[in-house]
C-alpha cells in the first residue's frame, strides 16, 4: 500500500502531494481541494480538529517526551470507513525557507494491497492457491478466514502454509507478510 502525504501551509493549502495522496484528493469523497488548493474535509467537526491542529503545527508541537503523536483527524466519507488524517509540523528553519508547516498522512482504511498474485507465483514458484494465501495473510486475513472463504479445511491451509514457507525460505506468517509489503 502507497501511503498519501501531502505537504501543506499555514493556510491549510495543498502545495505538494504525492499520486495516493493527489488520487484520494481527485475523488472528492470525503476530502478535496479548493480553487486555492485548500484543503477542504466535508464533514464540518473534522474541518475544525483540522484547523486546531493547523493551529497547533503552527505553534509547534512541543516534545515532551512521552512519545504522543500527533492528534489524528478522522474524515467521514460517503461510503467506507472514514480517512485518518495526521499532520506532523516540519522543522522551524524549513518551514520558514519553504512557507509550509506540515506533512500530512492520509490513511485510507479500505485501500487494499496490490495484487502481488503474479509477482508472488515468479518469484516464489508459489501454485495460485499459494500466492492467494500470502496475499490474503498480507490483507490481514487468519488462516481460518480464509478456509472459509475457500471453503477448504483448516488443515489444508495448514499444509499449504508449511510448502509456502518451505518455498519461500519464511520461518514465519510474518515474514510472509513483509515478503509482499517488499514487493512494491
């Protein structure tokens, strides 16, 4: 998965984003931008956490220590889950040579994996069953949900794990999942 970042001003105004950032932007579900590039967030409560937070990267965010983040921005959406938005103040000295205050991480909870089917199948002589296991633990999926889905048993998938792993050199599930994560 592309994580979405933009880089935004004082005035909440869009003045770099990266595709998944800018194609979320296009959509105008949820999220888009003014004529003056602007950021505008639909739903009116997330608008004013924005500017608070706005407000907040202005002043600076103060270190203090105990590892809090920066608050996140939950943006509603006409259909699916809704984005999280996070905004982390850039440095003093390049945000005053620059005229921006802060990246901004768009989260899009129902943005799925590529389908890495293929790639996994030449790379690691996978079967289609195989590569469709691995992309589904990567998707976040459990053994048994999958099974399910199949309508295979659980130990059939089981089995199909242990020849994934012995395939793929993985000692782990997890090490499967970051084989995929690496894979774009």
């Amino acid at each position: 998965m592309t994580k979405a970042v933009a880089i935004v001003d004082y005035m909440g105004r869009v003045r770099w984003a990266n595709k998944a950032a800018a194609a979320i932007l296009q959509r105008r579900d949820g999220l888009a931008l003014t004529v003056d590039r602007r950021l505008h967030i639909s739903a009116g409560a997330a608008r004013l956490v924005f500017r608070q937070a706005l407000h907040q990267c202005a002043g600076g965010i103060p270190d203090t220590g105990d590892g809090v983040s920066p608050p996140a921005i939950v943006a509603p959406r006409a259909e699916g889950f809704p984005f999280v938005l996070t905004l982390l103040p850039l440095p003093d000295e390049l945000s005053a040579s620059l005229g921006v205050l802060a990246l901004l991480f768009i989260s899009d909870p129902d943005a799925r994996l590529p389908d890495h089917f293929q790639v996994l199948r030449d790379a690691c002589g996978l079967s289609p069953v195989e590569a469709r296991l691995v992309q589904a633990l990567a998707e976040g999926q459990s053994l048994k949900e999958f099974a399910l889905n199949w309508q295979i048993s659980y130990e059939t998938v089981r089995s199909h794990i242990r020849r994934i792993l012995h395939k793929t050199g993985a000692r782990r599930q997890a090490d499967l999942v970051r084989l995929v994560h690496r894979l774009h």
